[in-house]
C-alpha cells in the first residue's frame, strides 16, 4: 500500500520525516512476511522478529514493552472507537499498545508546521507527548531505558540487562540517520552509561526525576504533558 493512499484516507499530510522513513522501510515491523496469517507455529516473535532483529526498524527495542507500529493496512482501515468523538477532535493513529492505548498525529494542534503526537489512553483521556514525530521517537528512546521492569528484561533476556542495551543500541544505530545529530549524541550517552540503577523490580540508566528533567529541557513547549477528553 502507498502512504498516498493512507494520506487520501485521512485526509492528512504526512510530515517529511515519517514519509522518508516508511520509504525506507524504517516504519515496517512485518518485513517481507505481508499480510499472511499466523498460526501457532508460525508466530511474529519466531518469523519475523529474527529477520529485522539486527537490522531494526523504528522503535523496535525501544517503542516500550507492548508497544508496537500499526501496519499499513492497520492504519487504512483503522476503526475508531464509537465513544471518540471524531467530529471534534482529528487523530490519525500509527501505533498501538497490548493494552489498547493509541499514538497519534493530533491534526487540531500545529507547531511549527508539524501536528504533536499524542498518547490516547483507554480512560477517555489523551496526552500530548511530543510537539513532532522526531521528538515523539527521541522521548520513546529516553523512556526506554528508565525504570525497564525486571520482568520484562527476564523474560526477553534472561536478565541479562547487557544483551537490551545491545539492542536499543541497535536502535539508536539504524535510526542515527534520520533524528537531528544532539538527539543522537544524548541517546549514545545515556544508552552507554556504565551505572546501571537497580530498584527493587526495575533497571533503568537515568531516574525518574532525570527523565522528567530531560524531556522539559529538550523537549518543552507550551502544550507538553496536556490532557484533554477525547470521547463523546
């Protein structure tokens, strides 16, 4: 499917950014598995996750735990919740949780030119968490590495906390070309602390407090972190 296609759907303009990295594949999470159903042998963690493993696309490592990009056909034929209240407010999602919550381009709000991401979650509220896709992906990069629950690490890694920075390493690798030169230089020296900040049930590479710190100080503008009801 072309992303025109997407675009005439939702009568939205995709920003430049997001536009070259779908062509080059940065956006694809299924690689050269297209729409072939699974199965119970055929899974995506077992055919699919070892051909991109290396060679990550957006977000992969470090999207968050459930995280995961709407395919193409997933975002054309996307099917908003009958309590949105879409007349009001213009969403075009392109990435969703295990949970449910959905990330967003926010038509209603531009800046600079670009339309801010924001988090909806299941409880009628949305967050305005970035005021464009390139922010977007640097704060899902920080969040990546703070407060990371042991469980998780146990059950990808075998707690071996080691083999998820290799990763998120990936990440940052294949991503480095798109995202402005400071993002990258930030993430290299976060991702490469030798302090690993061990908690009771989670790792982590920066606190709570010095993630907050960071995404105001990189990050901020006037609508950061605002919420507002998005049912009927």
């Amino acid at each position: 499917m072309k992303i025109e296609e997407i675009e005439a759907k939702h009568n939205y303009k995709f920003p430049k950014l997001y536009k070259k990295l779908w062509e080059n594949g940065m956006l694809n999470w299924m690689g050269d598995w297209g729409d072939k159903p699974f199965s119970i042998t055929n899974t995506w963690e077992n055919s699919i996750y070892p051909t991109i493993k290396n060679n990550p696309p957006l977000l992969l490592h470090t999207g968050g735990y459930d995280f995961e990009l709407l395919t193409s056909n997933a975002m054309y034929q996307y099917k908003f919740d009958e309590l949105w209240n879409i007349n009001e407010h213009h969403f075009i999602p392109f990435a969703k949780t295990a949970e449910g919550d959905v990330y967003a381009f926010y038509k209603n709000i531009e800046i600079d030119g670009e339309n801010p991401i924001v988090h909806i979650l299941q409880n009628d509220e949305s967050k305005i968490i970035a005021k464009n896709f390139e922010d977007f992906i640097f704060r899902q990069m920080l969040t990546a590495i703070c407060d990371v629950e042991k469980d998780e690490i146990s059950a990808d890694y075998g707690d071996d906390f080691e083999a998820y920075r290799k990763d998120i390493l990936s990440d940052l690798r294949t991503i480095s070309p798109y995202i402005n030169k400071q993002y990258v230089a930030l993430l290299e020296e976060f991702f490469k602390r030798e302090e690993i900040l061990e908690g009771m049930f989670s790792y982590g590479l920066m606190s709570t407090n010095e993630l907050n710190l960071t995404i105001k100080k990189y990050l901020g503008f006037e609508q950061l972190n605002e919420t507002f009801e998005h049912e009927i």
